[in-house]
C-alpha cells in the first residue's frame, strides 16, 4: 500500500499542473465524473488520486479545496475503510469483469453517509475486454455523484471510447531535486542519491536501489570497465565483458541498467568539460573524473555517448547482447 500522509503542499511539488487543475474544478465545482491520469511509475499518481478524494469528502476543507487531515472521513480515507472510496486493482496480471460487476453493485446500494461516491481503478490497462466494455457501459451512464479515476501507465493499451468519456491529466517525472530531497530523507547518502534518482522516477525503486547489494557491485564493475576503456586496451575491454560484465548482468533490464550507468559516467566527464560539476552524479567519483577530462574532447565524449545510446536502441530490438556489447567497445575503445 502506499502511504497518505503526504501533503497537498508536497504532492504540489511533484506534479504543479496537476494539481493546479484539482485546485480550480474543486473551488469551481466543475468536477469531472472520470479522470485519467496517466504518467511513469512513481509520479504520485495514487497519492494524488486519494489526496483528490480526500478532498471531496473532507468535511471542513482548507480554503475551499485542501483536505484538512483531521476529519473523520480524511482519517477513513487515509485508513484504507471509507465506504464510499472503492479501489480497485489488478489480480495478478489482469482486472476481470467480475470486479467492474462487483463495482456497479456496490454503486447501486444506497451511499451509507451521503450521495457521493468515488472509485479508483490502478493499472486501468489490465483490465480484460470484457471488464472494460462492462465499464465503458457504467461510464456512459454518470451519476452527478460520482468520481472515478482510472490510473495507468500505459494509456494507449485503453479502450478509446473510454478515454473518449474521461479528462486526461498526464503526470511527469518528479523534478530531479526533489528525488534526490526525498531519497536523503528516507536515509539514502547525499552522494548516492544524484545517481540513484537519475535511475528511475520512482521513489521506492530508488530506495530499494539504493539498498541493493546487486547494484553497488554493477556500479563498481561499470566504472572499471570505463578505466579499462579509457586505457584503450581492446582484449582487456573483451575480457572484462566475459568475465564481469555477463557473469554480473543476466537479463535486459540488468544489462540496459549497465549502459545507462556507463551513459551517466560518460556524461559527467562531459559535465566537468562544461563546468557544471553540481550536475555531476558521480559524487564521489569527481576527482577522478577531473583528471580523466584532461585525457578527452567534448565532442569525443558526446560520440562516445551516442554509441551507447544508439547501443541502447539495439538491446531493445533483442540483438545478441554479448556481440552488441563487443561491438559497443570496439567504438568506444
């Protein structure tokens, strides 16, 4: 489950179009009987969508729109036990028409405490064919009421006709800084956190990174594999792919995390160039990464950079990764 406590001030932070649009339909009182948000993993879609709820049901909200916390039904809400806030999610890799069914049922009863009711339906893509034209049915006829919010991270997998039904609020990746400020609060070092938010946009994959035995040892082979790189060794380069690289990354995810990581020290070579060492997310690698900026062109490292990400391109396009990442070394040695 993901924690509620966040305020409407934070959640503001990550996502300020967002949740400039709530602010105005709240106070307005134009709200929506369906929303989409769509966005990446981690952008604070949930927390958003309950913080929205929270804000309909508060009963004493902060200047006509903020949810105060203290209510009863803020604190229900919060608690996962509101009986007019329905959630629904995906068993195992599907949401199944029964669910919707279940939904509509519960909809049909009256409301135990007022007429308003809202749902929240995650991974709305998963939703089978069959659950989804049984939505599409409930969509076209709204109650005045009634709030949904369907969240996912694939919108084009959505049936059009119920995009065509719903307001679309698409959600950005946080802003670099405040990944980096809520990876310090949850404990993560300073000098880590830079690398760690550039890694992924959610929070919690970041901590759990972060935490990751498996990915401080891929950062410790990817950064020897630049130093034997740079001293322009090709049978060492080849070497170390065979006997590190490939007995330490298994799959393509691993192996496209590898190239970003290579990407990230390329580029804060390139960074020292430009003077813009804040930038850097090798933190604690500067002095090194100083001494090597002597040794290299900017517009050495940029061609050096768009091997890898053209490297990148053919990893996803399931190319031999062994013969992709040789080929990758040759260019770059």
């Amino acid at each position: 489950m993901i924690r509620l406590a966040k305020s409407w001030n934070q959640l503001e932070s990550w996502q300020p179009s967002v949740l400039r649009l709530i602010k105005n339909v709240l106070i307005k009182g134009r709200i929506a009987h369906a929303y989409i948000f769509s966005g990446p993993k981690g952008t604070g879609k949930q927390e958003i969508g309950y913080l929205f709820a929270k804000s309909l049901f508060c009963e004493q909200p902060i200047d006509d729109y903020k949810p105060c916390e203290e209510c009863s039904n803020c604190k229900r809400i919060n608690n996962y036990n509101h009986p007019d806030v329905h959630v629904i999610e995906p068993d195992g890799n599907s949401i199944k028409k029964e669910k919707i069914k279940l939904l509509q049922y519960e909809f049909s009863k009256k409301s135990v405490e007022s007429e308003r009711k809202f749902y929240m339906i995650v991974h709305a893509e998963k939703m089978t064919a069959n659950a989804a034209n049984t939505l599409l049915k409930f969509l076209e006829e709204p109650s005045n009421l009634t709030t949904a919010i369907l969240i996912t991270e694939n919108i084009h997998q959505i049936l059009p006709t119920i995009l065509s039904r719903c307001q679309i609020l698409n959600f950005t990746p946080l802003p670099m800084k405040e990944m980096i400020s809520q990876l310090i609060e949850k404990g993560i070092r300073p000098e880590r956190a830079p690398l760690l938010a550039s890694m992924t946009n959610s929070i919690d994959e970041a901590v759990n990174l972060g935490k990751d035995e498996w990915f401080a040892q891929a950062r410790k082979i990817m950064l020897k594999l630049y130093e034997v790189l740079s001293s322009q060794n090709l049978i060492d380069a080849l070497l170390y792919i065979e006997n590190e690289w490939l007995n330490h990354f298994k799959d393509r995810k691993q192996m496209d995390q590898s190239l970003d990581l290579l990407l990230y020290i390329y580029r804060d070579i390139l960074y020292i160039h430009l003077g813009r060492e804040e930038d850097v997310l090798f933190k604690d690698q500067i002095d090194y990464f100083r001494n090597k900026a002597l040794k290299i062109s900017p517009s050495d490292l940029s061609k050096q950079m768009t091997f890898i990400l053209e490297a990148k391109k053919k990893l996803h396009s399931n190319m031999n990764a062994q013969l992709l990442m040789e080929q990758l070394f040759q260019k770059l040695s």
